[in-house]
C-alpha cells in the first residue's frame, strides 16, 4: 500500500498546521461559525445535530494495522470509544471536541492519514472496489490509479470550488462492486485487443435526481485517463450551475447539455491538454505501483479449513456467507461484517478495530479494507488460518455470518446525528435485523441489499438497493418511501417507488411482507429477490402491501 514520502509528509504537516491556527481563531472568536464553516469543510470537520463530526478519508478503502489501530486510539482518546465507516469507505468521529481536532489531525498524520477534501465542493475521497488487489475476477488492481487520482486532486487549484462536491470510483473487475454507475464518474477496468484500459462513465448520482451514469467513453487507454479525467472536470467547471445548488451536480449539467455535447466539449479540451501531461503522470504512477505490489503469498496445507468446514456448522455458515474467491491458490478473501443484528451498521468499537488489526497483521499481510457496505475486509488470509481467525472474530463479537444477507443493511446516521438527516436510518436497520434473525429466515430469503437513508441526500443508497428504503418527514412524522429492484452492479438500474410511504411502527412489517410475497412467489429456492422482481414485475407487491386499494383496483 502507498507509504507517504518527504513531500508528502510535509504538505500534510503544513495543512494540518495552518487548520489548527485557524481553530485558534474560532476558538478566541476572531472567526465567526459561517467564516469558520469553509475551512473546517475543507479538512473534513461538520457541525452535526448535537456536535462536531469528523470524516476522516480512507483513500480506496485500504489500510493497514497501524492506521487501523491508530483509527482506534483517535476513537479512544477523543471520541467515545468507537467510529462508523460510511458508504464513502471514510470513517466518521461522531463526538471530537473543537480545540482536539487539531491534535487528532496530526495524529492520524503520522500513519498517513488526513481528513482533506471529505467534504466541500471538491473532488472527494476516491472510492474503490473493497476486494482491490485480491479478487480472482480482477484484470488488475485498480489501487495505484485510485492513489494517482488522489495525488492529482489534492488541493488542485481549479478544482477546489466546483459547483458541487464531486465523486469517482474505480474498478478493476468486471463484476462491479464499487457502484461506479453511481457516481460522477466512474471508471471500469476493460481489454481491449489485449490491453487494458477504462470504460469512463459520466453523470451519475442518487440523492433528489437519481440517474444511473452514461458511458462517455467505452475505451480509454490507461496513458490518457488523468488528463482525460481533468478535462472532464474542467468541463464540468465551466458548465455546472452555481444558481441552485439541487441541480449543480454534474448529473444535470449532462441531462442540460446532452451528452453528445458534453462528449464534444471533453474531447476538445482533452486536445488541449494532453500535451501539457508529458507523461509525467505516467511516470508517478510507476512509482506508485511499487507500493502496491502482490505479498508473497506462502503455500500451506488447507487441512485444518477442510475440517472445519466438514465439522463445525458455525464455521460453514460462516464460510459460506463471508468468504469470497481469491486469485491466489489456497487464499480467500474474508469479509467482517460489523453489523450483529441489532447493532449499528458501519460501527465498531476501538476494541473491535484493534481485533481486526492484529489479524490482519498476524494472517492478512497486514492489509485491511472498508467496503462502501460499512463492513471490513481481510483481502488475503490463507485458508488454513480461517478457523483460527474464525474464533477470534466470534470472540470479538465479529463472527456474524450475514454478508450479502437480508440484515447486512447499508444505513446512513439519520436523525440520530445527521443535520441534514428528514428521519431515522439506524432503529430502522436494527429493527429489520433483529426480526428476520427471529424468523430464520435470512439464509433462505438468500442474497438481499437493503439499503436505507434518512433523507434526499441518499447516503445510504437506497436508490440502488433490492429493497430501498428514504425516511422523510410528512408534516412533521417520519414517513418511510419503500423502492424495489434497484441494482448497484454493472447492471445498474434505479429501484421503482411501490407506493405511499409508511410510519415508521410500519416499515418492519411491509418488510415482511415484501420477502413473504417473495419466498411465495419465486419459481424455487435458487431465483433471488432480484430476478423475482424482474420476472413478476412490482404488481404482486404492492398488491401485497396496499390490499385494500388492490381490491378497489379490482372491482
């Protein structure tokens, strides 16, 4: 993984120098909040409903342990006692104290760890497929361009007041699990004629307007991608509104423009400044590939797996849910959920985050990964080491076997800490666990995204979920909007509104309701949710939830 040089540690050591004499000013009022409020944006500070939050950037979702354990010693020292990692793969400090922050900053500083550009009209965290550098199905690992990205956004003088905050991910896979259809722009590893390069998608988002991105270029060689992308955003610059901020996103200035425009405008200043990169960006990510070379993966007897996995039921459930395929020969790639049914989903405890450091440091390389699904992942553990690690994690309160599952649920903080935030994500996400671990029926229902938000804004995603899921405030009672057959893959599509939305003493149930029309109606065990709902369409559901207007329909 990247380890920052002389230069680095320097810009880092000067920006978090010159934030801390501006917490000064504010602290003795020199500063007002609103001329406070663009600089503490700027290095990833909020004001939340009832404190400061602090968003910390977990560039394409890699750390190691020392971060990880350095993650956890910010939680103890200033917060209390925990973090939330969030669908942008950042963790979040949901109670730091204003003259802390400083001293929280240099921290993380020195195991190379910022908070820059987490927030503002800026280019923001690069996000990155979770299983980056592992994946069996990987062309190549999508991480040291993700750094390059990093390295080039980084207070880039043109970009740091765009109309609207401004997101990229990255994939090197066929099989996205990065939702680069979701974001302003995404960028999909292809081959072509035996080389690789980038499938460029443009103009998507969620929130108010969801729309899934366009292809605006289906092949870019890897040696035009960062000049490529400065064109896009320079574009973007010039022709984003500024008049209202609900449609500055670049989402709207493509559907405003047409995309054959914005394709033209690119292309031409593309042209322009092509020249001007020399290769220089080539060359720096040369560089950067070293830090991201493969571990020297060991051969061992996997023995003590097949055991375990013949012998202990808890173990195969386990197996089953959170492990995926590797592209070495007798590694997997384990996934941590840290959403125990009832518990917070995106929270872990200091204690927890230290757990999963010295694993990680003990059979993982010492590499950790966030997903954007707020769960935690050890790209490449042995398989002979599963079941001690197994243990471990089960101790640690780690162990549940539900990735990919009805109550692996993607939840924004809502109104328990959002400002923002129109209703609460978080009760409603332990609710619908808690209940489908009463029912057992998590395993049978199969592969199932829920994926909840508190408002508009759709940080929890919810467009793209099976079941989606936006609180929102109705005169004043929060109102629960339910979409079905949303899809963050490759195959990306916007779920569709079932109908009237529901009080939140109502949403477990039309839950239920939802996965018993289902499991009724499913040719056998092997359709998913997904596939259901697009073979019957969105009729025997809301049939299902709105019988008495089903029955006015009818007569």
């Amino acid at each position: 993984m990247y380890r920052y040089n002389d230069f680095d540690d320097a810009f880092l050591a000067q920006r978090n120098a010159q934030f801390r004499a501006q917490v000064e000013r504010r602290i003795s009022g020199a500063l007002t909040e609103d001329e406070f409020k663009p600089l503490r944006l700027m290095n990833g500070l909020y004001l939340q409903l009832h404190a400061y939050m602090l968003r910390v950037a977990i560039p394409y979702g890699t750390l190691s342990s020392d971060q990880m354990r350095q993650l956890a010693l910010v939680a103890d020292k200033w917060d209390k006692g925990y973090g939330h990692f969030t669908t942008r793969q950042n963790i979040q400090y949901n109670w730091p104290k204003l003259p802390d922050v400083p001293d929280i900053l240099d921290s993380l500083a020195e195991v190379n760890l910022h908070a820059i550009q987490t927030s503002g009209n800026t280019i923001r965290n690069v996000t990155a497929d979770h299983f980056a550098g592992a994946a069996a199905d990987e062309i190549a690992d999508p991480r040291p361009v993700a750094e390059l990205i990093r390295q080039w956004s980084t207070d880039h003088p043109e970009f740091q007041f765009l109309p609207r905050k401004f997101k990229i991910a990255i994939t090197g896979s066929p099989n996205d699990r990065a939702v680069t259809r979701a974001h302003d722009i995404g960028l999909r590893m292809v081959e072509r004629d035996g080389k690789a390069g980038y499938e460029v998608i443009v103009g998507g988002g969620l929130g108010r307007t969801p729309v899934v991105g366009k292809v605006i270029k289906d092949f870019l060689p890897q040696a035009d991608l960062l000049p490529y992308l400065e064109a896009i955003v320079s574009v973007y610059n010039t022709l984003g509104r500024r008049d209202n901020k609900y449609k500055a996103r670049i989402k709207i200035t493509v559907n405003e423009n047409g995309l054959d425009e914005v394709r033209a405008r690119v292309d031409e200043r593309f042209a322009a400044i092509r020249p001007l990169f020399a290769g220089v960006d080539q060359e720096m990510l040369k560089a950067i590939e070293a830090h991201f070379a493969a571990p020297e993966f060991v051969s061992k007897d996997v023995a003590p797996y097949d055991v375990a996995y013949a012998n202990d039921p808890v173990f195969r459930a386990w197996a089953d849910t959170n492990l995926s395929a590797h592209k070495a020969d007798g590694y997997a790639i384990a996934s941590i959920s840290i959403k125990a049914h009832g518990q917070t989903p995106g929270d872990a405890t200091s204690d927890q985050m230290r757990v999963m450091a010295d694993l990680a440091e003990k059979y993982g390389h010492g590499e950790l990964r966030i997903s954007h699904e707020q769960n935690v992942i050890l790209p490449h553990v042995h398989k002979a080491d599963l079941p001690a690690i197994h243990a471990a994690l089960k101790e640690a309160g780690l162990a549940t076997a539900n990735i990919g599952l009805i109550s692996d649920i993607i939840a924004c903080p809502g109104m328990d800490y959002c400002a923002l935030a129109t209703a609460r994500s978080i009760p409603v996400a332990q609710e619908i666990a808690e209940r489908f671990e009463e029912l057992k029926l998590e395993h049978e229902i199969g592969p199932m995204k829920i994926k909840i938000s508190g408002c508009i804004n759709a940080c929890g995603h919810h467009h793209v979920g099976h079941i989606g899921i936006l609180g929102l405030d109705r005169a004043g009672v929060e109102n629960y909007q339910i979409t079905l057959g949303g899809d963050g893959t490759e195959d990306a599509v916007i779920g569709q509104r079932v109908g009237p939305g529901f009080a939140y003493d109502q949403v477990v149930a039309a839950i239920e309701t939802i996965i018993t029309t289902y499991l009724a109606q499913r040719e056998d065990e092997n359709e998913t949710f997904l596939d259901a709902y697009r073979r019957l369409g969105p009729d025997p559901f809301k049939a299902a939830l709105y019988p008495e207007a089903a029955k006015k329909n009818a007569a």
